[in-house]
C-alpha cells in the first residue's frame, strides 16, 4: 500500500515541479513581451524627442538638395548627441525613398522603397517603431550591430518640406530588461511556489492513504459480498439437492414397478403415461442438478477447473451442441481466484452460446502462464452486433457487463469480440498473483 501512496504522492510532486518550470519559462516570454513592447513605446518617444532635436537645431532647407553645409551641420549634431551605445544609425528620408541624411555616407543619395506604414507617416504625423529587417537592402550597414529596433517619425525643414527621420537602437537593452525584471520576480514568485508545493505534499500523502484506505475497503467488501453470495448459494443448492431432487428421484425410482405392472395386467396406456411420467421426472432431476451446478460450482479447489468446465459443457453436449475443452497441465491445477473468474466468465460465455447464440458448437480452451491465466470461449452462433448487446442490457440482462466490472476490479482483461453470423468470442486474461 504504502508503495502505492508514494507513487501518487511522487507523481503529484513531478506534476507540480513541471507547473513551476511552466509558470518560470512562460513568465520568461511574457516579460520578453512586455519588455518589447515597453520598448517600442520608449524608442517612439525617444525618435520624438531626436526628432525635435534635429528639427530645430540641425535640419536645413538644402538637406533635400544634398548641400554638403547641411549634411555637415547634421553630422555635427547626429555624431555630438544622438548617436550612443544604444543608438546606432540615423537615417532621414524625402517622401520618394531617398535617403538625404544618415551618419553613415555611403547610404546618402541611395534610393530604397518606403513600406506602406512609413508613407502613412507623412499623413498621419505619428511615430512609429518596430523590430528592423535587417535583410533588407537599405539595412546592410546595420546587420553586424545585431537586433536592432527602428522608429520613423516626421519632421519638416524650415521651408516646410516634409521629410521622415528614423533612428536604430539596439535591441539587447530589451532582453536585459526582461531578464532583470525576470531576476527580480523570480525569487519570490518561485519560493511561494515551493512552499506552496511543500505545504500540499502532507495533504496529498493524506489524501492518497485515504484514497489507498478506501479502495482496499472497496475490495474487502466485494470479497465479503462474494463471499456471502457464494455461502448464500450453497444453501440454496443444499436446499434444492436434499429436498426437490431427492424427492423427485424418489417418486421417479417408485414408478417404476407400477409401470412393470401395468404391463403385467395389460393396461398398455396405464404403462405407456407412466413412462412419460416417469421420463418427464428423470429429465426434471437432470435439469435441477444442472441448476445446482450453475447455482454453486464444484469445489474449484479441490476438483479444478478440467471437471468444473466439464460439467458446464455436459448439459450443451445432451441438446445436441459439438463441444471441445483443451485445457493444458497447468491450467488443470487448481489455481485460486483466477479460476473463480475464469469459472464465472465460462459459465455466462457458454449459457449466452446455448440460450441466445442458437450455436451448434462450442470450444473452450484454458492456458495459464507464470504470468497469467488465460480463457478463450468461441461459438459458432449468430453472434450480435453493439447495438443489440446495448438493447439487451436495457433489458436486463446484465450477465456481461457485469463480468466486465468484476474484471476490471482485479486488474484481468475481458474481451468480446462478436459479428453477426459469425459467431462470438470470449477471452479472458487474469493476472497471476
């Protein structure tokens, strides 16, 4: 029992383990997340307030021309106060796609397509950042800086022409925010879960010992139900075998010299009633004890399964019903409760053939393992299909279903495998003990 528990107690604590590697990793990317996004928000406020910068202090009419006076006061205030660690390239753009200004010279004058969203800046005012594709071609002097975040915003030179001022930060200032935010949250978010997980592991071993409890109750009183129907039905065959078929063998056995003397005195129908009389008694004493068999087998025990089996397949044998019981050395030995169950599935596998199947024959086949015992029960009857098993549950008989419940509950495997007009099989695997 106790190795029980702990499996569940321990598969419990994996499974909590496996939460906080979830909740830690998970929390990784959401602040990843959140840091990308705060990011972005810091780099448009920071293109603004560059933008500003350089709309006031550096930007000049003769920028759109390519005057070398104004790329020069450019340089003198993007290289002096905008360019850092953290900012690595400014670019500015006329509406066409040229690029009139950036601190590297060898872009100045090259003409590159302005995406959708840039030209939507022209009317709209805003700013605007986002992850830079560094395989694009108007990126190539950027692509050894790594991951970088660009951001665009408008400005205008002093005679009013609009042009689109753009800036590149580095990216890696996101990710050592995320994992500074992460350092921070981690310890104590992953010590409440630890205690967490260490307050729960005392009320999971409870619960699993109850749990354990429990179902050991569950099979003692199924043991104690069994065992008080077995008794239950002892007595009721005692009852029956001491009492009705005594009786009835009795007044069989003295009719016998009154149908000698009928024929005696010639009373040929007197005889012949007596005849009947006496057969329709010697076959109702032959039905009983095939009740009494059904009622409470044999001493599985002592007697085993080879006369148990025998016994069910007698009565099949005498309606006329080919029968065939192959059961090897092992099996023949008296096994415990396997063959309790493996009795019990037989004896409903082999009623349903004869009563519901119409089969006209029946195989029986009995092997039994170090590791398990095993039944095989096939008809050659008309077998049935799901739907009639289920309908014929709604009905009441319950036989198979409950076979499969008493199975279950001892771990064995119970398999019906049946088709319409091509008879039924039963097999049966209980594990050894």
């Amino acid at each position: 029992m106790i190795g029980r528990v702990f499996q569940a107690v321990a598969r419990f604590a994996l499974a909590s383990l496996a939460a906080v590697v979830v909740v830690v990793v998970g929390g990784y990317f959401a602040l990843r997340q959140v840091g990308i996004d705060e990011a972005e928000r810091d780099t448009k406020d920071r293109v603004r307030e560059e933008a500003s910068l350089v709309e006031t202090a550096a930007l000049r009419d003769g920028l759109v021309h390519g005057d070398p006076a104004a790329i020069s006061r450019m340089d003198e205030i993007v290289l002096g106060r905008i360019i850092t660690d953290e900012v690595v390239r400014v670019k500015v753009w006329s509406k066409d796609g040229t690029i009139l200004y950036s601190d590297e010279p060898r872009l100045i004058g090259k003409k590159f397509d302005l995406g959708d969203d840039e030209q939507e800046l022209f009317e709209t005012g805003e700013a605007d950042a986002e992850l830079s594709d560094l395989d694009r071609p108007e990126n190539r002097y950027e692509r050894p800086q790594g991951k970088l975040l660009e951001a665009h915003t408008p400005i205008r030179t002093p005679d009013g022409t609009q042009v689109l001022f753009e800036i590149y930060q580095r990216f890696d200032a996101v990710n050592r925010g995320a994992e500074e935010l992460l350092s921070a949250l981690a310890p104590p978010l992953i010590g409440g879960l630890v205690v967490l997980l260490i307050l729960q592991l005392p009320l999971a071993w409870g619960m699993a010992r109850r749990l354990e409890r429990g179902y050991i109750e569950r099979e003692r009183l199924l043991a104690s139900a069994a065992e008080a129907s077995s008794l239950e039905r002892r007595r009721i065959a005692a009852d029956l075998h001491d009492g009705v078929v005594q009786d009835l063998a009795g007044v069989a056995f003295g009719l016998a010299p009154l149908t000698e003397d009928a024929q005696r005195r010639g009373d040929e129908a007197e005889a012949e009633a007596l005849r009947e009389a006496t057969a329709r008694l010697q076959q109702g004493v032959r039905d009983l004890r095939t009740l009494l068999v059904e009622i409470h087998p044999p001493n599985l025990a002592t007697a085993g399964l080879q006369v148990a089996l025998s016994d069910l397949l007698s009565p099949l044998k005498a309606a006329g019903i080919e029968t065939e019981c192959e059961i090897d050395d092992a099996a023949a030995e008296p096994g415990g409760e396997a063959d309790v169950l493996v009795y019990r599935v037989a004896r409903e596998a082999i009623r349903n053939a004869q009563l519901h199947g119409e089969a006209k024959s029946v195989r029986v086949e009995v092997s039994r393992s170090s590791s398990a015992t095993r039944l095989v029960v096939a008809d050659d009857g008309r077998g049935f299909t799901p739907a009639e098993r289920e309908t014929r549950e709604e009905g009441g008989h319950l036989g198979l279903k409950l076979l499969e419940d008493l199975a279950a509950q001892v771990g064995a495997q119970l398999g019906i495998d049946s088709r319409p007009g091509e008879g039924t099989t039963v097999t049966l695997e209980v594990p050894s003990t």
